[in-house]
C-alpha cells in the first residue's frame, strides 16, 4: 500500500469541495491493479470536483501518458482552464484582493458589503475568465464553510463565512496546481463524453454527486440541474458499458443502506459488480453534531478475487 505524504510541494485541491476524497486515497490505490500501476495508462475523471484524487495519481503515477478531466460545472471547469493557461495573472488578482478583504477583518458591515459586491459580480458572469476564476476562489475561501452551492438560476446563494482572515491566494499550490495540469485534457459537459478518450489500459474514477442520505443532507446542488436517481441511473448503464469494453473503473458514492437497511438502490444498481464499504469522515454540515463517520461505497469492476485480496 502507498503511504500518502507530502514531498517538497505537491499540489492539493485549490478550493474545498464537498466529498473531498483525501481521507480515501489509501482505500482508491488498494483497488487499483497492479497490471495499470505498473505500466502506462490513460487516466480519466469525468466528475473531477476539487481534484484530490487527480492531483494525487498524478503525483503518484509518473507513467501515465494521458489524463483527462471532465465536469458539469462551468465555473469550476474554467478555474481549470484558468490555472493551466494563466496562473500568475490570476495571482496577481487574489494577492490583492487578500490584501483588500484581510485589511477589513475588525469592519465586519465593510467586509460584507465587499463579500457581497464579489458575489454579485460573480453571479453576473459578465468578467472575463481570469476575473471569473479569482471571484470562484475568492468566494470558496471566504464563505460561509467553503460551500458551493446554486440555485436554478446557476447563481451563487452561499453566504458570508466567519473567517477572519482566510488564506485567499495560496500561490505555491497554485503553482504546483498549474504544473501538474499541463498534461492534463480538460472538458466541460456530460460524462459521458469522456469515452471518446480512453484506450487501452484506461482507468476511470468516478466521483458523482453523491445519492442524498436524506432529504435535507443533498450536496448535489453543484449546477443548476440536478444529479437526480434517472442519472444514477444511467451511470451505472455507462459503467456496464465501460465494463464490456474491457476498461477498468472505481466508483465512490454515498451508502444508502447504512442510512435505511432496506434501501438496496446501488446494492441493485450494481449487483454485477464489486462493492466495498469504507470508513469516511463527512465535515461539510452546517450542524457539526451531524458531521463524523460513516460508510460510502467503493465500487468498481476489477476482478473479484483481486478485489477481496486487498479490500481484507
């Protein structure tokens, strides 16, 4: 099993994300088999959300020829986009905007009316895309809990956070970030699109918007439209799909059943394949009584017997 450490500067998310999958990094690299670590592959994430375990296979796997990344989400994709192709003019924004919102931390009426007004430039979407990516940031490091959240309109409803004076612009990860992303293909669109690069010896992680425990515990809500049980749904179809093609996948998702022991949605959905239930620690809850351990699913297609080989 690879021991996750840092050596020198190895680039992290650079925005907090809900169902962040740091914790799970140990338990992603078990599943992995040995025939993809030890030669070249294709990488590819259709739902990259923060990117914690793209920058980590990246940082970890030296030999992969290709990765690419993929999501839904407009303003998180050309963040992307952003750091890869103009990192340090998109530093130059946050370092003063640092400096800005920092010299109001005893103001707090002047430091809500420049939180809203960045917000609201936000949400107007009328920026150019550096300026658009600063105010992504800028918004994620000073709201309230790091949420990303919108509404159906696509506009960013999350408010103010208490931070007295967050860190704004962490240019070394930054750095870090935009190095790692020059090997990297980036999309904005459906999932599925993603097919179209795989080859042989590909590998698929899928990170999806989690199937809500309960009505008032979705984190879903990362675009305007929603990822509802139909899309669960037709996931599950394309990893059938991925599957006869003869390419490997591990898929994270929340487990239901250790809400509701009834509730065999993804036992169902996926009965085909391997499922493993690991310890993860959900952080993202505006009641911290709600926040700690429980179990998500680990699935993936691998061979049952190296499966159960290393999930003991």
């Amino acid at each position: 099993m690879i021991k996750i450490e840092t050596i020198n500067m190895r680039a992290k998310p650079f925005i907090k994300w809900a169902g962040g999958k740091n914790q799970l990094l140990n338990e992603i690299d078990n599943v992995i088999p040995v025939e993809i670590k030890e030669t070249e592959f294709t990488y590819i994430e259709p739902f990259v959300g923060g990117g914690a375990v793209l920058f980590w296979i990246l940082q970890t796997y030296p030999n992969i020829k290709k990765a690419v990344i993929n999501d839904i989400n407009t303003d998180l994709i050309n963040a992307y986009k952003t750091i890869k192709e103009n990192v340090e003019d998109l530093i130059l924004i946050l370092e003063k905007w640092e400096k800005e919102y920092h010299l109001l931390a005893d103001k707090q009426d002047k430091k809500k009316e420049y939180y809203y007004s960045k917000r609201e430039l936000f949400n107007s979407r009328k920026s150019d895309k550096i300026t658009q990516t600063a105010l992504f940031v800028f918004l994620n490091r000073t709201c309230f809990n790091g949420l990303y959240r919108v509404n159906r309109k696509n506009e960013f409803n999350v408010p103010i956070g208490s931070y007295k004076k967050p860190m704004i612009c962490d240019e070394d990860n930054l750095r870090a970030v935009n190095k790692l992303l020059q090997k990297v293909i980036i999309l904005n669109g459906d999932f599925e699109q993603t097919l179209q690069y795989a080859e042989n010896n590909t590998l698929f992680y899928f990170d999806p918007p989690y199937k809500p425990l309960s009505e008032t515990s979705s984190f879903n809500s990362y675009a305007k439209d929603e990822f509802d049980d139909n899309e669960q749904i037709r996931l599950a179809k394309f990893c059938e799909k991925l599957d006869l093609l003869d390419y490997h996948w591990i898929l994270s998702n929340s487990d239901v059943k250790g809400k509701n022991p009834n509730d065999n949605f993804f036992d169902d959905l996926y009965r085909q394949f391997n499922i493993k239930r690991v310890l993860a620690r959900r952080n993202i809850n505006s009641n911290p009584n709600k926040r700690g351990e429980l179990t998500e699913l680990l699935i993936t297609n691998i061979a049952y017997e190296k499966f159960m080989s290393i999930a003991q």
